[in-house]
C-alpha cells in the first residue's frame, strides 16, 4: 500500500513563540523547514532543560553531522558514526585548526544524548551510538602556586587595609588545602587553637586539619580584632564575615571568598588564580616531600586514590626536572654551574667606587626660549613603577631630564619652546602623554608643576594644578580654524578592568556616523539597537550637539544585555592636514562578547574562561572562540577598520 505524500503547512497563528524563535537563530538559512532529520533535532532540543550556549551548542554539532551525510537519522550506523569520528579529528575546523579532544568529545557526547532520545522515542530502531567511544585525553595535571607567587600572595595582604586580618587567616585556610566552600560553612567555634574542624564538606570529606603556627597566630589576632570592633563571638557565629555595606556582618559566601582571592591575587600580580590552587599547590608539596599517600590523603581530605594520583604524577615531574638541573650543575632559572646546595660555601663582596670628581648638574646660561621646567609626579596603583619608569623614558628623557633625589618624585626638565608651539601647549601634552600611560596600566597619574626658571621673559607657564584650570587651557577655546576636531574618551560602565577607548572625529559628524565609528572602535559586531542619551535625532552633528560645552553623555548598545557607555568630550582641536580621521589614539582590553549577557554575564565567562576545571569550560571556550583574549586590544587593527569605514560613509568631511 503506498503511502500518500503529506505537504506540511505552517499557519500564522501556528508560528514559534519567541523562545523558539529564539532558539533557531542560528539556523543556517539553506536548511529547508520541511527537513525531517532539523524537525527531529528541534523537538529534541525543546524537550531538554538545557542552557542557552549548552542549546547552541548541541544545535552546532547536529547540524556538523548533517551537513557531513545526507542519511536519515534512521539510516545511519555505527559505521557511520566512526567514520565521523575520525573525520573530526583529521579534518581542520572553520579556522583552520585541528579540533582540540576536549572539543571532539564534546561533539560525540552531543552525538549519544540525540540518539539516545531518537530511540527512545521510537523513532529509530537501533541506537548506533550505543558503541560510540570518547577519545582518550591525558588528564590535566594540578596547577600549584610557585613559592614566589605564595609569598606575593601574602605580602599584598599589607596591600588590603582594613581587610588584613580576615584575609589573612583566610588565606592561611587556602594554603591548607581547604575548598572555598569548606571555609564558607566554618564557626568559630569550629577552631580550637591548633585545628580546624570541617562538619560540611563535599563528598562527605569532613575531618580536621592541623594548622601551621603562622596560621594558627593569625587567626588568633583575627579573633582578637573581631572582638575590638565591638563584636561578640559565639560557638556558632561565622568565622569569616563580610565588611561590603550591603552584607555587612553576615557569613562569608563562596563567591565572597573567590573575591577576596581574586583582589589579593592582582596586587600580587598572579595570574590565573582561584582558592582551589592553593589546594593543588598544598598536595602537591605534600607528595615532593615524599610524604605517604595515605597519610597526605587523609590530611587533604581526599576520598579517592584515583584523584590523588595526579598530584603524585605531578609531584614525580617536578621532582625529575629538579635533578635534571642539579645533574647539569643548574639551579632551575639560575645561573650555570651553581646549585642552591653550594651558595652557602661562597663568600660574596660588594664594592661601589664613586668617582671623586663626579659633575654636578646645573643649569647655565639657558639657550634662547629654554624653560627649566620642575615638576612633581605622583603615581598610584599595581602597575606604578613600572608606569614611572615609562614616563621617564618616554616622556622626560627627551627633556634633559634630571631627578635630583633618585628616589623622589622630583624632576627637573629643559623645555626648547620654538615655532608656533607655547609652553601650554608643550605641558599641556606631556600631561595628557602621562596620563595615558597610566591609564594604558590602569594606574592614576598626578602632576603638579613648581616653580620655573625662565630665560626670557617672552615664555610663561600658567600653574596648572587645578584641573579645571587645565580644561580651559587646553580645551576650552573653540579653535577658530573652519575644520575642527573633538577628541573623546569612551568607556564601557559595569566592566573590570576597564575597556576604554580614546578617539578623535570631526565636528561634522552625525550621531548616526558616530554610531558606527563606536561599533569599530569598540569592537562591537552591530547586531542590535542602540540610544544615545542627550538626543534622539541622529542626523545631528557633534559641532550641533557639543557646541562650545565639554561634557559626557551616554550611548547605549543591546537593549538586552545592556553595554553603557560614557562618551567623555576631552578636547576640541584643530584638525591637522593631511591626517585621516575619524582615528584611534589608544584604548584597552578587548569588547565583550556579543549575546553573553551583560556585565554580569561577562565576569561569569572571564571566570569560567580562566578555570581550565570549570565544567563548562570547554564549552564556553568552544562558544567565544580558542582565539579570545580579553586582554588583547590592536591599535592598528582598529584604525585600518576606521578608514575602511571612511571609505564606505564618504561623508565625514562633506
């Protein structure tokens, strides 16, 4: 008996709800809604309770296979499935690449989920992934702290002010080898003096660990704060509390925990660190000591053999290419032919001759129109020597500069004023110079100009201390050239560290042009809406919306995730000839992802994207891409963008 053809017929009032809709966004285009094999994926994906990039995904990989074979999903075999299998490991993905193992099996798994349901829901006969075999990974060794990183992790603990006490001894608890949320559950009552009793742990793995006598004085002087601040500590109270306004007073989350670790981490300067290292950096010392492991199990905690096993490959690794160096007569990044063992048997002397007849450094008979120009420089934040070094070198040296005390924050610099240019003009740009400095370190510069010696009396330097004072020199007169320039800098609020971007565009710019140059500029991909705040007309132009006023105003991206921006006017120029605009001065770190939900959504995948652990790791990698890099910003990059786009608009200079 034939089977009579059925035409399928989709209503109006039959359509996705927006869910749906949603979901098969990324649907390719060339896949025809009548596709039985895309039918069958669609309802098998609506009847899973699965998150969106999870969705994304399994959607990806079983489109992967459609596109790889024709057959039906009742047609394919085992055969076929191995067959696939080897073709995504020879065959390079869409960059080029040979796919990672983590990414294959993440591709089969998706593979025996949809079988799985094909024959449960009778719509197959035989599951042909039944047999289907993941690939074999080496197991990821434990990362451990370096001792250099532990103790920077402790001396940037002075760093943290009020909040020294408590992250003190919680840092204590880290180097033991307790889990975040271990020390989320902790009382006060649940130390002793010499150990700590953990009553909730994960697997059941509660027990007692002894503590170290550094450790052990820091939570008695912890204790003993607590108490000067007025509180009263009971058996039951929580041993480590929050000091933010919000919670104040109340137990100590994990995410709290994670927080305080991360903040201590980036005055240290380590990288890539969460509590859980200091576990893996605890059993790992553990096994470099040639303790039993048995006994380092019990005072880890650790239920499974198997799982210890890899500190114990870990711990054989290091402890190979220690004597592999000591065998070679090296110390491990030391010098040739010194071990550490033979530093104590040589005797090391000092001498620094200082030349009897060493010039002193004065200034006489200053050139025509040579300022001695003296200053103060203040810089604070991580990164503040490094930054000051740079000023000197960057920005001074081509100055005559002279530092009279080595370590002052005194300069003395010899400042040529000549053509067009003013003093003004020379300072006003050797500030803004180190101010960007700073900011490229996410360090705060102050300058304060002294006193100046002058040549002649034709040059003056105004005192430029007051900041608005500044402002007016430097920005506040409207240039009286037809053709003029703003110079502008734009940030994206709710993200850190800070993505920022300093441009420069004509005056003559629409709101709308404006748009698309922040798209560029940002790295934005122009997929959703957007707002500026102090006007809905678009054809306006900067010179119309800005007039003789510097001020900041906000331009908003995705109606869904929310990316504010503060647009921050800084200057009106002069434009110069011959140069293209609109341009890229400089900027920081790249632009989020699109679609990974706002700020909030942002901090989540930055954490996950750094736990190489993370159960989802290997996904949300797969989703933003092996070639990612928060960090990563390319000047070049952006400008050949910004003229590409002049070419596109024709209209910036009309």
């Amino acid at each position: 008996m034939a089977i009579p053809e059925v035409n399928l017929i989709v209503l109006a009032d039959q359509a996705a709800t927006p869910i749906d809709a949603a979901r098969s966004r990324t649907q390719p285009a060339t896949t025809p809604l009548a596709d039985l094999r895309w039918m069958r994926v669609e309802e098998f994906l609506r009847s899973r309770e699965i998150r969106p990039n999870t969705h994304k995904a399994y959607e990806r990989d079983l489109k992967q296979l459609m596109d790889w074979t024709p057959k039906g999903w009742h047609e394919i075999t085992s055969r076929d499935l191995d067959r696939y299998k080897t073709y995504l490991k020879t065959e390079p993905n869409h960059r080029g690449k040979l796919r990672k193992c983590a990414t294959i099996n993440r591709s089969l798994a998706a593979l025996q989920s949809f079988f799985k349901w094909l024959t449960v829901r009778d719509y197959i006969t035989k599951n042909p992934a039944l047999l289907l075999e993941k690939l074999k990974s080496d197991p990821l060794l434990p990362q451990e702290f370096s001792q250099d990183e532990v103790d920077n992790l402790y001396q940037a603990i002075c760093d943290r002010g009020f909040h020294s006490f408590r992250d003190r001894a919680l840092l204590h608890l880290i180097d033991h080898g307790l889990r975040a949320s271990e020390i989320q559950g902790l009382n006060v009552g649940d130390y002793d003096g010499q150990r700590v009793h953990i009553r909730e742990a994960k697997a059941d793995s509660v027990g007692s660990v002894p503590l170290l006598s550094k450790a052990r004085r820091a939570f008695d002087q912890y204790k003993q704060w607590r108490e000067q601040q007025g509180e009263v500590l009971e058996d039951e109270s929580p041993l480590f509390v929050s000091h933010s306004n919000n919670s104040k007073g109340q137990r100590l989350q994990y995410w709290g925990i994670y927080k305080i670790f991360k903040a201590i981490a980036d005055i240290a300067e380590v990288e890539n660190a969460h509590p859980h290292r200091g576990r893996h950096t605890l059993a790992t010392r553990l096994v470099m000591k040639d303790m039993d492991s048995i006994l380092a199990r019990k005072v880890t905690r650790h239920k499974s053999e198997q799982s210890f096993v890899r500190y114990s490959d870990r711990g054989i690794e290091l402890k190979a290419e220690q004597q592999f160096y000591e065998v070679h007569g090296e110390a491990p990044g030391g010098e040739d032919g010194i071990v550490e063992d033979q530093l104590e048997g040589i005797e090391l002397k000092a001498v620094v001759e200082e030349p009897a007849n060493w010039p002193k450094i004065k200034a006489v008979g200053l050139p025509l129109n040579t300022v001695q120009v003296r200053l103060t420089l203040e810089v604070s934040g991580k990164k503040k020597g490094k930054v000051r070094k740079e000023i000197e070198e960057r920005v001074f040296s081509p100055f005559q500069m002279v530092k009279p005390k080595p370590r002052g924050n005194e300069y003395e610099l010899m400042v040529v004023v000549e053509g067009g240019d003013t003093l003004s003009a020379i300072t006003d740009q050797m500030k803004w110079d180190m101010e960007l400095l700073g900011e490229l370190d996410d360090c705060e510069v102050k300058v304060a100009w002294l006193d100046q010696q002058e040549s002649t009396g034709e040059v003056t330097l105004e005192s430029q201390e007051d900041e608005s004072a500044f402002a007016e020199s430097s920005a506040g007169q409207r240039p009286t050239s037809t053709s003029s320039v703003y110079q502008m800098k734009i940030m994206l609020l709710g993200v850190r560290p800070q993505v920022w971007r300093r441009i420069q565009v004509p005056e003559t710019t629409t709101l709308a042009q404006l748009h698309s140059v922040l798209q560029v500029v940002m790295g934005w991909e122009g997929y959703h809406l957007h707002q500026f705040s102090d006007s809905e007309d678009e054809a306006m132009t900067l010179a119309e919306l800005i007039e003789d006023d510097l001020f900041s105003f906000g331009y908003l991206y995705d109606f869904g995730d929310m990316w504010r921006h503060e647009i921050k006017v800084e200057k009106r120029l002069e434009s110069k000839p011959g140069k293209n605009y609109p341009i890229c001065l400089a900027g920081k770190r790249a632009c989020p992802p699109e679609d990974c939900g706002g700020d909030w959504g942002y901090a989540r995948l930055l954490r996950v994207l750094n736990n190489p652990r993370h159960p989802e790791h290997e996904e949300r990698l797969e989703w933003v891409g092996s070639d990612f890099d928060p960090k990563a910003f390319d000047l070049e990059e952006v400008n050949q963008a910004l003229k590409e786009l002049e070419v596109e608009t024709m209209s910036y200079f009309d």
